[in-house]
C-alpha cells in the first residue's frame, strides 16, 4: 500500500518547489517508486522535475468529446478511454508523473478531477509513494480530490494571508470529514525568522508549524533556468531543511 502526500496552500506559496523536494528527498533515500501527481490545471510540475509532459488527462477527455473517436474493434469507450489514460504517464527511473490539465469548460475541472482520483487510485498500489500537487486554494478539496491522505502539507508562503489560508484549508479538511491521517503546516520563503506578525497571527488561531523553509537563492535560480528541482545540491537550504521536514514526517 503506499503512503500518500498531498500539498496544498495559497497561491505562490510555493507548493509546486515544495513537492518536487519531496520527491527529491524520496528519489535520494530510495523510498521505492514514486508516483508524481500534478492535480493544478495550471501544470507545471513536470518541468520541476525535469520530466517532459506530452500529454494530460484533460486533453485526453477533450478529445473523447470530439464528434468522432477512432475506438478500435472489439474495445468499449470505457476501455479505450483507461487504454489512453494509461498512455499519458510519463516514466523515469524511480519516478513517474500523471498530468491533470485543463477541464473541458473554461473554468470547469470537476470530470478531470473525478477521472484524475479514479486513476490515481488504480495506479496507487504499484507504487510505495505517492505525491500529489494540488491547485491553489480550496476547491479541489471540495472536489475531494485529495483524499486517503496520510500526510497533508499546506503551505503558506511568510505571510499572514498565507497563515489565514492554512487556517480556513485546515478548518475545510474537518467540515468535509475527509480522510486525512495527518496534517502539518509549513510556512515557506522565510527570510531568517518568522516575523513577529506571523507569529501572531498563529499563536491566535491556534496553528502550529512542523517546518519553516527559508528563502533559497537556487531554488530560485533553477526554477528561472528551468532546472529540475530534483537536481539541487545537498547542501541547498530548502533541500536541507526538506530533508529535517521528512525525517519528522516518516518517523
């Protein structure tokens, strides 16, 4: 069975950095095959890892909803729609990666969404981990795509807008009854320490943190030069302070 990891938060909180060290620390303690989920429809966690996506889950059902689909003898849509789904994982040695994408509407993601879970849980038990990217915000949660969580990251980039986020995701989690074994806040970009406001603004609602991550320069500079994350040196300050987060999270 494999141990699921969810990331969720505000907006450029950095979620996308943040799950890519995840599965950099994993890949680097042979943790056993990865599975790497980008649920944003904003994909862009194929190129923090350096892995080319040709191909998503949302364009897979756009063109199931074309006039005419060339389904071949003997295959029925459903089979030949899970035929397709299965093309799009990209495969790497130790890790693989399934794309969302974009919905069939404008502003719709629900069908890819309730594809995207059915498919991850299918593919879910090949693999020892499984590490999912969601969308900024909350819908997805309401879409009740992140679920059977063992560990939940929200992310809050230092701000206390952030921190109100993590505390409306974390209060959402619970309304929702969904099944998530654990939830830890991570507060990202900090620049030394925690502000004094920031500060205040957990101690007020009560949040507590498993792990700050400090602003990191390479972090930066490989994702402007569109460097895999997975590439970082050891001694990066974001991959170390990863690395403490995870030996928490698995103990």
């Amino acid at each position: 069975m494999s141990f699921n990891i969810a990331v969720a938060g505000k907006g450029g909180s950095g979620k996308t950095s943040i799950a890519s060290l995840v599965i950099r620390y994993l890949m680097k303690n042979g943790s056993g095959p990865i599975l790497a989920v980008d649920a944003d429809p904003n994909a862009n966690l194929g190129e923090s890892l350096g892995l080319e996506v040709k191909q998503t889950i949302g364009a897979i059902l756009a063109g199931f909803q074309g006039e005419k689909i060339g389904i071949p003898p003997g295959m029925t849509k459903q089979n030949y729609l899970e035929y397709k789904l299965n093309e799009i994982v990209v495969e790497s040695k130790a890790l693989d990666l399934i794309t969302m994408g974009r919905g069939e509407g404008p502003d719709c993601y629900c069908y890819p969404n309730l594809i995207l879970k059915k498919f991850v849980d299918t593919l879910a038990e090949n693999y020892a981990y499984v590490v999912m990217d969601n969308e900024a915000g909350m819908e997805h949660l309401s879409r009740r795509t992140t679920q059977n969580i063992d560990a939940l990251l929200i992310i809050s980039d230092h701000s206390v807008k952030g921190i109100r986020t993590v505390a409306r995701i974390s209060d959402l989690v619970s309304e929702l009854n969904l099944v998530v074994k654990r939830q830890s806040v991570i507060i990202n970009f900090v620049p030394g320490t925690l502000d004094p406001l920031v500060t205040e603004e957990l101690d007020k609602l009560g949040i507590e943190t498993l792990a700050t991550i400090p602003m990191d320069e390479e972090v930066r500079e490989y994702d402007l030069k569109l460097k895999p994350l997975l590439d970082l040196p050891d001694t990066s300050k974001a991959a170390i302070a990863i690395s403490d987060l995870m030996a928490k999270l698995l103990k």
